[in-house]
C-alpha cells in the first residue's frame, strides 16, 4: 500500500474527499517521516507532533482539507511562536494568523509547523540541510519549507521570495516551486522587509498541487495544470543578462531542456532582453535594501547588537543611498514592468535557469538568486519545475515565467515543460 505522505497533495485530497483516506493517516505518515528524519534535515523552527495530530482531527471541509501545511516563519500564526529568523523575537507569539495561513485553514489545510527561515528572510542561514544531500545547503530564504516538501514532512509549503527565496530553494531540493504575480497572495500578517518585492508563494511536489494550494489561499481560479492542453507552447529562451554565471551543469540543462521541449512540439526562439533589464542588477539591492532598512527601523534602533554583521551591513547600505538613488532604481522598475509584455513578444512563455547550479556545498550560504531577482522585480509568475541532477547527483530545475496575472497560463505551461522532459 503507498504511503499517504508519498502521494500528491491533489491526490491525498481526492482521497479524503472520498472517504478512502482519513486526514489523521495522511498525518500520521507525516510525523513518522519526521520523526525519521528531523534531526538530519531540521526543517523546522516549531513542531508539535501532538498539537499537529489534533489539527488533522478538527480539519474543516475545503478544498484542502486534512493536507499538512509548513509555515515558513515569517507568516505569523495565533498558536505557533513567530521568530523570523532572528533572535529579536525569540519566543514570540502573534495573536492572529497571517492572512495567507487564515485563508489555509479555512480551506481545511492543517499548519504542521513552522518552518526555517534565513535571518528575516534576508541573510544568516538556518541549520536547515538538503535532504537530497545534508553537506549541501537547501537554499534560501525559504529553507525549511522546501526542505520540508523534499524529505516528505508536508505536502504543501508556504515560502517568500525578495529576490530568488522559492524558486532557488526548491531548485536544489527538487520540489516544484511558484512565485505567483506580485500580491496575488495576501501578505498581511507577513513580516515585510521589501515593500515592492515581497511576494508569498508556494512549494509542493507538483505543479497541480501548487495551483490548488494557490488558488485556494488566493480566492484565484489557476485552473489544472494536469489537464491536456490544446497546443504546443512558444516557448522563449532566455539566458537572461546573469548568463555569465551559470556553471557547466547548467549550461548543459539548457541544451537538454530546449532539445526536449522542442522535440515535444514547442515552437522555440531565444529572447534577449533589451539592456534596460541589465540596470535591474544595480536597482534590485539598491530598493531591496532601502527598503528593507526601512522596515527594520525598530530592530535597527533598539536591539542592532541582534542582527548579524552581514545584514547590518546590507542595511548600512540601503541607508546610505540618496534619495535620487532610490528614484532612478524605481524607474528603472516602472521601465522594466510596464515593457516586459512587449519584451515577450509572440511567446506563451519564458524558459530560463532556475540557479546557477547545483546547490552549493555547507550550510553557511544559501546560493546566488541571480537567476531569480530580475523576475521578481518584474513582478512577474514564476514557476520552478525538477529537470534532473547534476554532476554531485543534486537536483537542478529548469524556471517558467509568464506575464504578470496570466499565472494560469504560466502554470499550465510549467506542466507541459515538465511533462516534455519526461
């Protein structure tokens, strides 16, 4: 008989939807598995095997009934301590759930924990390590959500991305990641650090599983990548202006990747973006760390000994930008956005790397998100789908991006891109 915890969260919800599943196995299951493996993966910044097994029990009818949820921590929950990865707020407890995990519940998922986050989703790593390889890191920020979804502790996770924190992560643990289009996702009762940037996303083991999980939180109908489509995509290529520093592994994914989706039927044609997009690497941490600086103004002011020295320097930084500094790099994200739909062309979609490679060795740097910080300044749906392994046998993903509010579209796309490759 399969494990519950193997199965796909749409099928572990079709199935207790039908009576042949109770949401108390699907847990259960769960609990073993990190029981199992915690101790290696450490995913978690809270767990309660008991308070989780009581959840399961109360779970209310939703189209995510009985299915385990990670939190990542920097969503507040009511009975759950916030910490956002920073001893600041060690122990603290929040009154209300943030409005993403209210909406989770109310749909029947049930929070399993809360799951480990670099230091306020910006800098110092957790102890989380890739379950495909513990002397391997998991990524970041949103390190324990797919770390979590990897080693099978949940189905479904809740991550964050400023500049590449769900996409890269579930790159290297080979989950599918999805950063929806900038505030498709509430974020009230998230702890913002980058008011132009931060967007709540998802992790699952599968791009259905990802558009139920979304859609559900959202209010959104993201439709069932699963389902056939009509057509072949045209698919875009694009290297994008960090090409320089894919490593060989990713350089060979590309080629693969492209023979295959061609192969499948996909009209292909490279896109090179225009030299506008290559300011976006000056103007993305020029806003990412002004702002951020900003939205720590109390941390900054009463307990600055508590924040690691490499975040007081990125803050240093934001704060040392000028005034003019910061409106160039807003207009350089008024350019890029508004002219991203014409940049795109006739193509459904982009194709591009998800990271540079394979996830770096140790646990003391969550990688480089310079494959994944242009779209997310675009504002644009991404979605991270598994593309094989590389040289040291950890995961590699191949990254789908579509125009802002067409993420059905990007994610019925991410599906037949998947499915090309086998």
């Amino acid at each position: 008989m399969t494990n519950p915890s193997t199965l796909s969260a749409t099928e572990a919800a079709r199935r207790i939807r039908s009576g042949t599943l109770r949401a108390e196995e699907l847990m259960e299951d769960c609990i073993e598995r990190i029981d199992a493996r915690e101790s290696e993966v450490r995913a978690f910044t809270w767990f309660s095997a008991d308070q989780a097994r009581y959840a399961a029990r109360a779970a209310q009818d939703g189209p995510l009934r009985g299915l385990p949820v990670g939190v990542k921590d920097v969503l507040d929950t009511e009975d759950m301590p916030s910490e956002y990865g920073s001893p600041i707020w060690n122990a603290w407890q929040p009154r209300a759930d943030a409005a993403a995990v209210a909406w989770a519940r109310r749909a029947g998922a049930v929070v399993i924990g809360k799951t480990v986050t670099t230091e306020f989703a910006t800098r110092r790593p957790g102890p989380t390590a890739n379950p495909a390889n513990p002397a391997h890191t998991p990524g970041g920020s949103s390190s324990g959500s797919a770390a979590g979804v990897a080693a099978g502790f949940f189905p479904l996770a809740f991550g964050t991305q400023t500049a590449g924190s769900i996409i890269r992560p579930a790159a290297f643990c080979g989950v599918v990641g999805y950063k929806p289009s900038y505030g498709t996702i509430s974020r009230i009762g998230m702890k913002i650090m980058s008011d132009s940037l931060d967007t709540v996303g998802v992790m699952a083991g599968t791009v259905a599983d990802c558009a139920l999980f979304a859609g559900a939180v959202s209010g959104r109908d993201l439709g069932d990548p699963d389902e056939a489509l009509d057509r072949a995509p045209r698919i875009g290529i694009c290297r994008s202006p960090t090409w320089y520093a894919a490593a060989e592994e990713t350089h060979a994914l590309l080629d693969q990747v492209i023979a295959a989706v061609a192969k499948a039927g996909a009209a292909v044609s490279d896109i090179d973006l225009p030299e506008i997009y290559s300011r976006l690497i000056d103007a993305h941490p020029i806003i990412m760390n002004v702002e951020s600086a900003r939205a720590l103004g109390w941390e900054l002011a009463n307990h600055a000994d508590l924040l690691s020295d490499d975040l007081r320097a990125r803050m240093e930084f934001g704060l040392q930008q000028t005034p003019d500094d910061l409106d160039n790099a807003y207009a350089v994200f008024d350019a890029t956005q508004r002219g991203f739909p014409e940049t795109m062309g006739e193509v459904d979609v982009l194709l591009t790397p998800s990271a540079p490679g394979e996830a770096p060795e140790g646990l003391g740097w969550t990688g480089d998100p310079c494959f994944n910080f242009i779209w997310t300044s675009l504002r644009v749906p991404c979605v991270t789908v598994p593309a094989g392994s590389g040289p040291r046998g950890l995961p590699l993903g191949i990254q789908i991006v579509g125009r802002r509010g067409e993420d059905r579209a990007a994610l019925a796309w991410a599906r037949w891109v998947q499915a090309a490759l086998g």
